[in-house]
C-alpha cells in the first residue's frame, strides 16, 4: 500500500498552476538566473572535469599475463578533441606503463606476448598494423617499456571490421563485419557504392527492426569471419586475403545488436562458440538467442548447443582445450531482465547441464579457469559488482536443468565485495585479472594472486569456503586528476519499502557537509531507468552521483522495487506495477533520509531520472499526494503516454513484457489507464525540465514533446532541451557538459545551490 500524505508529513509539491488554465496560455514568465555558473574549482569535481576525465576502458593480458592493455581516452574542449591511446602496463614489475598514442583511433589487441596489432580506417578501407614491444633494463629504474613504429601487416576489403580475437594455435583471426545478403566480405564495398547511387532514399521493410537503438535497418547484417595471420620464419607478421564468412547461409547475425561485441563469441583453436537471435523468431518480440559452435575450417556449418527451450543467452566462452562450452542462459523469452544460469556443455560427451539455479544472482561474464575446472565470474549483489568462483562438477551422465549438487556447486565464492568489476581474465600461475570502477574512480586494472591453493581448497572442499586473499592494484590512470577533489565513496542506506521487503539506497554527501548543520542543503533524489537496473558503487561519465554532490546537493539514490542484485523476486515485482510497488518504496526511502538527516532542507528539494526514471518523474508529477514536496524536476527520454510507447518503442518484447500484453490486449488497456502518466496530466504542477536524444528509438523524442506541450498549456514552467544528434544516452563531450548546464540551472532557479544559497 502507498504511503497516506498525513505519514509523510509533507506539503504537496510547488504547484504553479493557472486556476482557469488555457490551452492557449504560454507559461508564465519566471525570474531566470542568466548569469548562472557551475561551480568549478581546484577542488571541486565539476561537469567539465567529468568530461574532460580520462576514461580507461577494461584491462586485456597477454598469454603469459606480465602486460595488460588498456584502451584509453581523454577528450580537451580546448583541443575540441578525443585524444586516443593505449597504455601497455606491467603486471609483474614496478616499471612505468607505457603510452601509446593513437591519434586515428582504432582498435588494438594483442596477438603475441611482445606483439599488438592495431586495426585503423584509412580511406575507406581498414589497415592492420603490428606494434612490437620491448623492455630495457635500467640500474637505475625498474625497467623501461617502449615500442617500435608500426609496420603495415594487411588490409580489410571494408573500414567496418571490428572486435577482433586472435586464434595463436592457429594463426587465425575472427572478427565481425557488416555484409549484404550474398555474405561476401569481398563485394560488400561495391554494393555500398550501388546501395548510396539507388536514385531515392526510401527504406523499405516487411518486418522488425525496421530500426533499433539509434539506427535505422540498412540492407547489411553483422557476420563472423577468419582470415590468416601469422609471423614468417623473418619475423614478419602477415594476412591472408581470403575472408571466410563463418556463418554464411546460416541466417545468423553476431555479434547481437545493438550492444554486442567480443562477448558475444569466444576462439580457441579452430573452435568459434557464439549467440546469435534465433533467426526464425520475429526479433522485436523475442530475445531467445541460440548459442552455436562453428569450426574455421567449417564455415558456415555450426552446430547448435542450446536445447531450444530458452531466453536470451550471453558471455559463450570455450575452456582452453575447447572440450567445454559455457554460457549464460535466461529461462523466459522475451524478458531481458530474467534470472541468469550458467550452462555448461561436455562438447567431448555431448551433455549440457544446467549451474547455480538456487543462487539467487545473475551473473554478468563467465570465464573458464586456465586448467578448466572453475567458472570465475562477475555478479551485482546488493548494488556491488563483484568477482566470484565457482568450482564445476563433474559431466553428469545425461543433459538435465537441475542436476542435484552438493553446495559448493550452487553459491559461487566472492572474492571481491565492494566496486564494480569487470573483464575478469585467469591468469597462469594462480592470478586473476580485472577491472574495477567505483563511485571515487573510473576503472582500474586489479590483479589477485596466490589463488591456486584456494581454488584446490574450493574443489576438495565439501561446502562453500570463504576467500580471505587481498586484492593489488595495478594501474592509477585518474588518481593525479582526482586529487583534492575529496569525492564521497558513497554511504548505504536500509529501509522497509513495498510489502515489507527490505530496501537499499546510497547518499552522498555534498563538500562542507556537517552533522552540526540543520536544514542547510539542497536535496536531490535520483531515480534509476531500467528499470531493471540499479544504482550501484560504480563510475558513470553520464549519471555521476558525486558531481550532483560537488554542486552541493545532498544525493540520494534509492534502489526501489525492479531493481536488479538484491534477488529476482525483486526484480520481476515492477512487471505490470510500474507505478505502485516502486513509488511505495520511493516515499518510504524519501521519509527515512529526511527524519534521519535533519541537516537537508525538505524545501529545497528536486528530483531527476531517466529512461523509467523519466517515467517515474512524470508519475510523481501527475501525484501531489506522495508528498514529495518537490520544487523542480528533471526527466530525461522517459515514458510520458505508456500506450504510444507500447507501439512506437523499437524492442516491442520489453513493453509486452511489462504491461501485460501489447496495448490494444485488454489486460494491457486496463493497466495503461491506470499508471500511464498521460492520465494524469490533470494533476501536474511541478516545473519541469525535459530533455531528449532525435535518435532515441528505444523512447522516441515525441515522448518528452508531449509532455512540454502539456506543461506549457497548463501554465506550468518547463523547457525542452533537444539533442538531434543524440540516442537514449548523451554521448557527445560538448552535448554532456551542456545536458549538465541545464540541469543544473534549472535546479538552482527553484532552489539555489550549495549552502551559500540557504
């Protein structure tokens, strides 16, 4: 049940409306901040300085595991520029890690210990360089790395080749890239000069995605494919000219669009495993994905691994004989969201069994330890990304869902508890690398080492063990830049929400903050999109908790009913509910912060969200009665009219999933007259501020231009800020600093910023 308005003890939210309004009224005027500032500083962390942040991506060994590369970049408004470059760390020395620019961009992956091979566009075609490295000894240092010039291996018939992974006992490389219906790689450059001269611009379609994400469908699908490289008895490294097209006549497309890349297919040897949408299925209401393996010297004859009773699958991975085939499995098609198993398949015995269904977490990645006996793997649990193992029990005899297992193979052992990690990679000698962000820091490269007689105790062990190594930092790519900028690590939060369930949220607290202030900061909730998603102790450069914090607002970030790591069941209770069970949780969250933090000012308080947080911002609006009490909102690409978005949205499965039904089901009908936000138009009174990508089509702009129309003609003071050039996100360094602009000002005309404006 919601929360009565007497509990909350709070005023309604600001109300701004005519008595009599019109539909020809404007909004009223309002006295705008026009010399309006962010707050900059040595030691304050601005929008500018996210921006301008570098941005390490994740950390990729070489065999031997004694280098880790990282892609990196960093963009200058002064230079108007998006620096590119590499940097080559050591794992096992205190040698400096080396840079390498990168100033035409391009992708770079390793394809021996000392040898990394970079794939570059030049004049519509793509070039493969090698770059070999080498170490010098110093008395006087630890060692320095440096590189030699790049020496030309090959080229690519197209410049769209891409996610490159390299097969050493083979001397082979797989990658992806875009063909037209023949699936030659070859003649895909002259079809797209006869595709740009067809005489009109017409796109023509008889079924989904007619477009998906931020593009709209052209006549090419992404593809597999090999081709040779290898050194010669000279040292020098050398590509084939003939590309073979993995997949060819099989009617499958990876990697899975709009996000796939090299986790959706994983070489060893001769051996391709990979997930593919199941290609008879219509694919805008289905997830299912089929997970396949395919031999390079078979081309185009996979075999299937999946039973075929399945969602969507991910993270297909090959142990390092190519023996067993690993993945995992969501159990409902046409839910993104659902429960994620491990599926483990004996290629040897032909067996698949399924792991970890009475473990109450979805694993993100797997990856298979270097001798093949443990899964290590990463997994949100209570708003963390953690790093976890699990060990693998023997084939059973036959394929089953359930096999029955002593404890040890049900609940993976973390090894890491606190972050967000990423890219975890087994290393020789009992190492295990990865990736890790947080709420203080953009990713880092980790290492944990000693694990061998850990993973031994794990195996001959009969019940679950718990790790008590430590964990080495490897790299500090943005600690100089973050110095002095004293950013909040974030402080949970417990509370009972909707249905007595337990619920978890994150403050942070803005610079000067004191437990002797009373009502002296401006406070804002956040409110996550998804909504199968969760605020969690991680780095964003588009949501970043601690930039609204340095502004000088007290930060909260509930994780209400939908959100994922804390339990399925949690999970799945927002399908058909989406505006009770999570707004019950929203109140209680909203009154524990403000009985528990009298240094806040409940009269200065906003809100902002995105995606189903933007829906969630136009229901609050649309239900003074939840006291809330807000003087200013912020929405951004989120739902304003749930029947609209059930026909207009690109991945149809999602919508039927959550409503029921597709809109015109008369389940779905009832649902939509109840929690579309549209319906309640007659009860908006809060100024808003909405914002939207042209290039949306997961939420298409029209959503936010419906309701800025509605606010204007209700009186109400809003602004609409358009980014043509934008998706669902706001990826653009100029468009990301003027998205903050304006929220910011937006926020500080109805409430100040900082304490100075108390």
């Amino acid at each position: 049940m919601r929360f009565p308005f007497s509990l909350l003890g709070l005023s309604a939210q600001v109300a701004f409306k005519s008595d009599v309004p019109s539909p020809s009224r404007m909004a009223p005027s309002r006295i705008q901040n026009n010399n309006f500032a962010l707050k900059e500083g040595a030691n304050i962390f601005a929008p500018k300085d996210l921006v301008e942040l570098g941005r390490p991506g994740a950390g990729v060994a070489n065999a031997p595991g004694d280098l880790v590369l990282v892609p990196f970049s960093k963009y200058s408004f002064k230079d108007k520029k998006n620096n590119k470059s590499l940097y080559l760390a050591p794992v096992e020395s205190k040698a400096q890690p080396l840079e390498i620019p990168l100033p035409k961009g391009g992708e770079a992956f390793w394809i021996d210990s000392r040898t990394i091979a970079h794939a570059v566009e030049d004049e519509g075609h793509l070039d493969l360089f090698s770059i070999d490295l080498k170490f010098e000894t110093n008395s006087e240092t630890a060692g320095v790395w440096s590189a030699d010039s790049p020496k030309l291996i090959g080229s690519f018939p197209t410049s769209t080749a891409s996610n490159f992974q390299y097969s050493a006992q083979t001397s082979t490389l797989i990658f992806s890239d875009y063909v037209y219906a023949d699936g030659d790689l070859s003649t895909a450059k002259d079809q797209d000069e006869a595709w740009e001269n067809r005489g009109n611009t017409a796109m023509v379609y008889d079924e989904t995605y007619e477009r998906h994400w931020d593009t709209w469908a052209g006549p090419k699908t992404p593809s597999l494919f090999s081709v040779q490289l290898g050194r010669g008895t000279d040292g020098k490294w050398t590509m084939g000219t003939e590309f073979s097209n993995l997949l060819k006549g099989t009617g499958h497309n990876c990697p899975v669009e709009p996000f796939g890349g090299t986790d959706d297919f994983s070489v060893v040897g001769d051996s391709v495993v990979y997930t593919t949408k199941d290609p008879i299925l219509p694919q805008a209401w289905h997830t299912k994905q089929n997970v396949y393996i395919v031999s390079t010297l078979d081309p185009g004859n996979p075999k299937e691994l999946t039973s075929g009773h399945q969602g969507a699958t991910h993270s297909p991975v090959l142990n390092s004989d190519a023996t067993k085939a690993a993945w995992l499995e969501l159990a409902e098609d046409g839910y993104e969201a659902d429960k994620a198993n491990i599926v483990v398949y004996d290629l040897v015995k032909g067996v698949r069994f399924t792991l970890i269904q009475k473990w109450d977490r979805s694993p993100d990645s797997i990856a298979f330890s270097t001798d093949g006996k443990l899964l290590y793997m990463t997994a949100g649990d209570h708003a963390k990304i953690k790093v976890f193992v699990l060990p693998i029990p023997a084939t059973p005899a036959e394929s089953t869902t359930h096999p029955e297992l002593p404890p040890k193979f049900n609940t993976p052992v973390a090894l890491v508890h606190s972050g967000a990690a990423s890219s975890v990679q087994p290393l020789s000698n009992g190492r295990l690398l990865f990736s890790r962000s947080s709420f203080t820091s953009p990713n880092d490269v980790y290492v944990i080492r000693n694990l061998k007689t850990f993973e031994d105790e794990i195996q001959a062990s009969e019940t679950t063990l718990e790790f008590k190594g430590t964990v080495e930092q490897i790299t500090h790519f943005t600690a100089d830049a973050l110095d002095g900028k004293d950013l909040d690590k974030g402080e949970e939060f417990w509370f009972k929400g909707a249905l007595d369930k337990d619920i978890q949220g994150w403050i942070l607290k803005p610079k000067g903050f004191s437990s002797n202030d009373e009502k002296k900061w401006p406070i804002v909730m956040l409110i996550h999109g998804g909504p199968q998603s969760a605020w969690e102790d991680q780095w964003s450069t588009r949501w970043n908790p601690n930039v609204f914090a340095q502004q000088g607002y007290f930060v909260v970030a509930i994780n209400p009913t939908g959100s994922t790591t804390f339990g399925q069941e949690l999970t799945d209770a927002i399908a058909e509910d989406w505006g009770g069970k999570p707004f019950v949780d929203l109140q209680a969250g909203w009154k524990y912060i403000l009985d528990s933090y009298p240094q806040v000012d409940p009269d200065r308080a906003v809100a902002a969200g995105a995606s189903w947080g933007g829906y969630a911002i136009n229901w609050i609006q649309g239900h003074p009665e939840y006291g809330f009490n807000f003087k200013a909102l912020v929405g951004h690409d989120g739902v304003f009219d749930a029947s609209y978005n059930g026909y207009s949205t690109d991945e149809l499965f999602f919508f039927n999933h959550e409503w029921g039904g597709r809109p015109w089901d008369e389940k779905t009908k009832a649902l939509i007259e109840e929690f579309s936000p549209s319906n309640h138009v007659a009860n908006w009174s809060t100024p808003q501020l909405l914002i939207h990508g042209s290039k949306d089509y997961r939420l298409p702009e029209t959503e936010s231009i419906g309701a800025f129309h509605a606010l204007l003609q209700l009186g109400i003071p809003t602004r609409l800020v358009v980014f043509p050039n934008e998706n669902h996100w706001v990826l653009n360094h100029g468009n990301s600093l003027k998205w903050h602009y304006e929220v910011f000002k937006w926020f500080d005309e109805f409430v100040g910023t900082g304490s100075e404006a108390a």
